[in-house]
C-alpha cells in the first residue's frame, strides 16, 4: 500500500512537471506558441485563410480621394469632424512643461539623460501627461510613442530603450483613463455629475475625438517650438496605433507613422466585432465625413512621408490573419494617385502569437526610418 502511494505521488509529480513544461513552451516560447494556436483555432479563417465574406468588398471603391484636390477637401473634413464645424486646427495650444524624474519602470534605461512632462489641458477638466525622454547625444528627430489599453506606456521599455540608443528623443503617452491620464468628476448639463472613464467621454462631450488626437498635436506644437527637431514620427501600439494614424492623417508634420494591431477598416471587422468595436474607432461622425482607408491615405501622402502598418498574424487579441494586405493595393494606388511622394505598405508579423510589439516588429520600425 506505502509502496502504491508513493507510486501514485512519483506520477502525479512527473504529470505536474510535464503539464508545467507544455504550459512554458505553450506560452513562452514563440515558435512553440504559434504553432500551439494555429493547432488551437476555431476554424481554418481565424489565422489561415481569407472569409470570403471579406472578398466582396472593393476597397478601391470605398477611398474618394482621388486628387490633390480631394484629399485637401478630406483634410478640411477630418478637421471638422475632430474639432467642430467652427473649430479650428489647434495648432497655436501650447502644454505646461516641468523637469521631472524618470516616470515608473523606466528609470533604469540606458542613454536616457533628461525626462520633462507635458501637461496638457484638453477641457471638463481632463488634461493628457506626455513624457518627453531625451537621449545623452539627440540626433534632432522626436519619436512619439503612443500605447493603448490595458497598460501604460512603460511597458515599451524596448521601444523606447531602441529609440534612447539611436539618439531619438521620445515623447510617450498613455491612452486617456491610463496612467495620469484621468478623468475628474464633471457636471454636464444634460447629465448631471459624471466621471467618464472607460471611452465614456464619447458620450457626454462635443466633440470627444479631440481628447485622443489633440495631445499628439499640441506635443508637436511644443516641439517645432522648442526648435531642437528636424523630423517628428510616430509608433503606436493597439489602441494606440489608432490615435497614431488619425493623428497622421490630420497633422501633416509627422513623417513617418507605425502602427502595430491599430485596426482594420470596419467592413474587415465585420462578423468578428469582439475585441476589435473600441467606441471611439466605431464614431460615427468621424468615420461618416472619413472613413478609415481615406484616413490611410491622408496620413500616407506627402514628401517623405510614409505609413506602415504592422499587424501580428495569430494575434491572440485582434486585427489577425493577414487580412491588412487585402486593403494595400487599393491604399497605395491612391497614395501614387495623388502624386504626393508618400508610400504606404502593410507587414504581417508571424515570429509570435501575442498582443504585443515584437521584436521582429522593432527591427523592421527602425530599419525603415532610417
């Protein structure tokens, strides 16, 4: 009997040790991981192969930009639909500076010689924190950085760290409801006292899609100001590659913009709406006057400028599959069409099968602005 209990221990311990192993190269191990959730899937359309639900929309026939002169008019529009029919591009907004220490979990990098905060007050009383973290030797270009939900922006360490060492200063950002970026208690008319966190800003303000793009543009104001940059790009991550390309497409001063799982235009969303229906990318007035692939268009053409997006093929979260390359003949067809000099381009990361900015990625980010 002692002898069978310790029988039974020895292979409950060795089916213990086996499950911990699976579990480690299952979620641990890229290559291990891919090929754990392609065996995984639902069906052969989560990471595969194209629905061909997607195939009947041309998207050539959804881009009304045609010309210089359409994609001015779309500009004019995508201004009014951020800031009001009467409102206007905030370019002279200025943001409160101060020296601060490093903020949290950053404050062992490498290279970084100075950290200052932005301060900046958007309206109901919210205000957007705007790290800029500045190398020992800057090479006179400004690399935003903007992160999305669930977390904040200290966990682009590496990003930033790659940035720091190239001798780029970075002005990082939190989504707003993240980090200091709060929303006190409000009294609106119409709805009394509210906090609205979570998006709900959406609801209770005019004009709401200020309170994601406006910091981007008044951080670029802060920085032509202080005359120290040359060029100014963006990278974005998740919710935060959404803000990066709106705010591309509406402040022509950002030349270079990345954006890794910042969504795909709505008719690619469609029947898979979970994780991928964040209210603001869903704002009707916003998508009505532009929708997303004129946005790509706007924040894609110009001299030197370029948008490239990046996007995880087993994405565990959303905006999987390689469903972006359907969308990027028609993007860069009108991108030539303008004859702007910009370029537009779709990457399909496969080294992983998580939410997150790879290495891979980081290395194809750097590589081509340089």
């Amino acid at each position: 009997m002692k002898r069978l209990g310790i029988t039974m221990l020895v292979s409950f311990a060795m089916l213990a040790a086996i499950g911990g192993v699976g579990y480690y190269l299952t979620h641990s191990v890229d290559s291990v991981r891919v090929w754990y959730k392609r065996w995984k899937a639902a069906d052969v359309y989560m990471y595969e192969e194209v629905h061909h639900r997607y195939l009947k929309t041309d998207p050539s026939t959804l881009i009304s930009i045609r010309d210089s002169q359409s994609r001015s008019a779309k500009h004019r529009a995508l201004i009014h639909a951020i800031w009001g029919e009467k409102g206007v591009f905030p370019l002279k907004r200025s943001a409160e500076i101060s020296e601060v220490a490093a903020p949290p979990g950053l404050a062992n990098l490498d290279g970084l010689a100075k950290t200052e905060r932005l301060r900046i007050p958007i309206d109901y009383g919210y205000a957007s924190y705007v790290y800029i973290l500045g190398p020992v030797t800057p090479n006179g270009r400004l690399f935003l950085y903007h992160h999305g939900y669930a977390g904040e922006f200290a966990q682009a360490a590496e990003f930033i760290q790659r940035a720091l060492k190239a001798g780029d200063t970075v002005a990082a950002f939190n989504y707003p409801g993240y980090g200091e970026n709060q929303f006190p208690a409000h009294y609106f008319k119409k709805f009394g006292w509210q906090a609205p966190t979570w998006d709900r800003i959406l609801t209770f303000a005019d004009n709401p899609i200020r309170f994601y793009v406006e910091p981007v543009v008044v951080t670029l104001n802060y920085a032509v100001k202080s005359k120290l940059y040359a060029h100014f790009d963006i990278a974005g991550f998740s919710a935060g590659g959404w803000i990066a390309g709106l705010a591309a497409a509406v402040d022509r001063r950002l030349r270079h913009v990345f954006t890794i799982s910042g969504g795909y235009p709505l008719y690619l969303r469609a029947g898979a709406e979970v994780n991928q229906s964040a209210p603001p990318q869903y704002y009707g007035p916003l998508l009505r006057s532009v929708n997303y692939l004129d946005q790509y268009v706007l924040a894609a053409s110009g001299p030197g400028r370029r948008l490239i997006q990046i996007f995880n093929r087993f994405d565990r979260c959303c905006f999987r599959n390689t469903l972006g390359k359907l969308y990027e003949p028609a993007v860069r067809a009108a991108v030539d069409r303008v004859d702007s000099g910009g370029a537009f381009l779709v990457l399909i990361d496969e080294s992983h099968a998580d939410h997150k900015v790879s290495s891979w990625a980081l290395d194809r980010i750097f590589a081509y602005r340089n």
